[in-house]
C-alpha cells in the first residue's frame, strides 16, 4: 500500500513538470525571470526546511497502512444484513485513486511551514525514499514552478501582456550510504532562446562531499558567480526578478570543482570552473570565482539580528577575452525586519547576459518587513549602468512588492510594481503577480 500511495504522488507530481511550455520573447527591459534565501543562508541554501524527512517516516507509514486497509480489499460476498452495519465504510477499489488525492490534499492543507528563508516541499514526506541495498541511501524527487502574468506599460506606445511559465524544474536529490556525500540533478525542461536545448536541459549535475567540518566540497556543475543575490536559490528571491547586476554578471551555471565553509564567524565559497555555461563547449577557458562574508553578530544567537558583510570577484578567460567582476555586499535582519545592499563592478563579464567586455557597474538596495508571518511588504531601488564608456544610459528600477507565504516558500503569491526608468529609451511601468509552487 505505501508503495502504491508513494508511486501515485510521485506521477502526479512529474508529470505537472512535463507541460509543454512556450517563453514569449518580450520587447521591454530585459528582466531574466528564468532562474533560478534571505541573505543568512545563501551559501547553503538546501541544508534545512521546515518539513525534514526523518527516519521515522517509515513507521509512521505503517501506522497509517492499516487505515487504507478497506480501500484497496476487493469487496466480499456478504449478507445485505452484514453490509447494513458498515454503511461508511467504502470497499470498492474505484474509490482508491479518490481516497489518496483526498488524503494527499488534506496532509497538505494541515502542513505547517512558517520558514521562508530556505525552500521547503509540499510532497517531501511522500517524495523521499529510503533505499536499503546499493551505494544509495535515499532519494527525494521534487519540482517547482513560477508562474507570472506581467502587464507592461510604456509611457509611450501601446501597452502589452503576457503569461509566463518562468520557471519549470525537476529535482532529484540524493544521499550515498553513510550521509557524508550527496548529489543533485536538476532538469529544465524549458527551451531557452539563448541555449542550445539539452545544453540548458541539465542545470545543477553535482556531487558534494561533507567529510570535513564545517566545509564541503562539490564537483560539477551549479550555480555561480560573484554577488549573494547573483548566487542565490531562485526559490528564496525576494522578488520576481533578481536585480539587474545579478542578471547581468550571475545567475548561470558552470562546471568546476567549488569549496564551501560555513562557520559562526565567517564563511566562504571559492572554486574553479570552466569558462563554458550550459555545456556549449568543452573547456573555452578558465574562471575563478571567490566570495568571504564577515558575520560580527554569529555568536550572540540572534539576539541583536544577523548581520553579514562580504565581498568577492570573479576573473577569467574565454575564447580569448578576459573578464573581470568585483562586488561587496551587506546585509541585516532584526525580527520582522530586515535590509540589504549589493554593489557590483565588471571589466568584462560572463553571466547571464552572455560573454561581453563591457565596463558595467550596478548597486541595489531592497528593504522587507513581515506584517505577519504570512505577509511580507518589499521596497527596492536598483541601479545598472551597461558601458561606463557610454554617457546616458543608466537603467534605474523601482520595485514595491509583497508576498503572501500560504505554505513558506513551498506555495506563495507575488505582487511586484516596477516603475523602469531609462536615460536613453522611454519609461515604462510593469505589473507583475505570479506564484511560486514547490511540490
């Protein structure tokens, strides 16, 4: 019975992640609403959520088995006498698929998730499997979804529309025999406009090692660059879009060897990579990547706030053309409050706007308070200038936002204004509601 009720939710929850799915190309400001924690927790943004699996999942499945036990037994030959007494109680085996959706959705409507600086699951309890005999000790398949509808309004022309599926991923997630190595693969299956289709098709393909304290080890390819926000999960953001020096200089994966060490004081991320993104070639050249945050309040428990201060770059090669990227950053959070700042500069980049060796610099400042714990209202000012060559064309946004977390960040709602003002084209206004849904 646990095997049925287990395979049942797991097809349900593939085969959402398989629509076709069709990305408009949009003449606005481009704004990467494709990928991929508050700042405390960017470096290790998967450790922990609010709905662990542990290693009673197993007996509590057994517990619950003997409730399904009338479902899924053909019916018997009995007396109208007999089957008078027991008028509640469905035996019929059509009722079985009905009986699992009807307990899955009210496990679900119970669940209890107040975290939203780390990515929790609706379906993890039902969607991780212990494996007895191999090297593999467990397993959990989960996908998440963004979806968004923006409406664009240009202070002169004609206004525009359009639905979004931003974000479509499958996740497996996996631990080797004695916890100390786990691994993930995350598939896309989206087509990007700027990548070859199975080159974008394999995102996050890594293995990682936890054998030293306080510092793991990864092989692969996963998210880097320099910046929290350009580093950060695309299921903790704030907002629907990162900002622009995050989509610009981040936001891409590379494949490379990366060390990462998370201590009370400091932790820190540095590795090298191959200068290739989405597998499109071999080895183009290098890159090194290095990030270090300071955090002064990480040995008084939270009882002043957290703050954290850091700073890194990014330097490489590819196909011949160096590049370059510096950034710092600060960030503080105080109960309902919190606040941080990202400044960024680049001779040359390599992110997700693509290779170029444009002199670019940029600065955000985003503000969020907690009305409740449901509810969160968001303030951001950002700030991008392409070409420091080029006089007039700095791009400026002004975002207000909120989010309503009904289940953390496993299902939330989103509503962004965006006011973009620009010194060499006109300005626009955007509205923006989407949804986030991690099953």
């Amino acid at each position: 019975m646990k095997k049925i009720r287990l395979l049942i939710t797991f097809i349900i929850s593939a085969g959402i992640s398989i629509l076709p799915v069709f990305a408009q190309e949009q003449e606005y400001i481009a704004l990467d609403l494709s990928t991929d924690d508050s700042f405390e927790t960017v470096l290790s943004g998967q450790e922990d959520d609010d709905n662990p699996v542990s290693d009673e999942d197993e007996e509590i499945y057994k517990k619950r088995k003997h409730r399904f036990a009338p479902l899924i037994q053909a019916p018997k030959h009995a007396s109208d006498s007999s089957r008078a007494k027991e008028p509640n109680i469905d035996s019929s085996a059509q009722f079985f698929l009905y009986n699992i959706l009807s307990k899955t959705a009210k496990d679900i409507y119970n669940l209890e998730i107040e975290k939203t600086n780390v990515p929790s699951q609706l379906l993890k309890d039902r969607l991780t499997f212990n494996i007895e005999k191999g090297p593999i000790e467990s397993l959990h398949i989960w996908s998440a979804y963004h979806m968004t509808f923006s409406e664009s309004l240009p202070e002169r022309g004609e206004a525009s529309s359009a639905f979004d599926m931003s974000l479509v991923n499958v996740l497996i997630d996996g631990k080797f025999k004695g916890g100390k190595e786990d691994f993930r693969i995350m598939l896309d299956p989206m087509q990007r406009n700027d990548a070859p289709y199975m080159g974008s098709f394999f995102q996050d393909l890594y293995v990682e090692t936890h054998r030293i304290k306080n510092t793991s080890i990864l092989v692969g390819n996963s998210r880097v660059g320099v910046g929290m926000e350009g580093n950060q999960s695309p299921y903790t953001l704030s907002f629907v879009n990162r900002s622009q020096i995050a989509r610009n200089f981040s936001n891409i994966r590379k494949f490379g060897v990366r060390v990462r060490g998370d201590y009370d004081l400091v932790d820190y991320d540095a590795g090298v990579y191959s200068s290739s993104t989405n597998f499109t070639s071999f080895f183009p050249g290098h890159e090194v990547n290095a990030w270090m945050n300071i955090k002064p309040l990480g040995k008084t428990d939270g009882r002043y706030g957290r703050m954290i201060t850091g700073g890194g770059l990014s330097s490489g090669e590819k196909h011949g053309m160096n590049y370059f990227v510096s950034g710092a950053y600060v960030g503080y959070d105080y109960k309902r409050f919190w606040v941080k700042a990202e400044y960024a500069r680049a001779n040359g980049s390599n992110g997700r706007a693509g290779l170029t060796n444009n002199r670019a610099q940029g600065f955000f400042a985003t503000a969020g308070y907690f009305l409740t714990k449901k509810l969160e209202l968001l303030a951001r000012y950002d700030q991008f200038d392409p070409d420091r060559n080029i006089d007039n064309n700095t791009r400026r946004e002004y975002t207000l936002g909120s989010n309503y977390y009904i289940k953390g960040q496993a299902l939330k709602l989103i509503f962004n204004y965006v006011y973009c003002q620009n010194e060499n084209t006109s300005d626009s206004h955007r509205l923006m509601v989407g949804t986030q849904l991690l099953l």
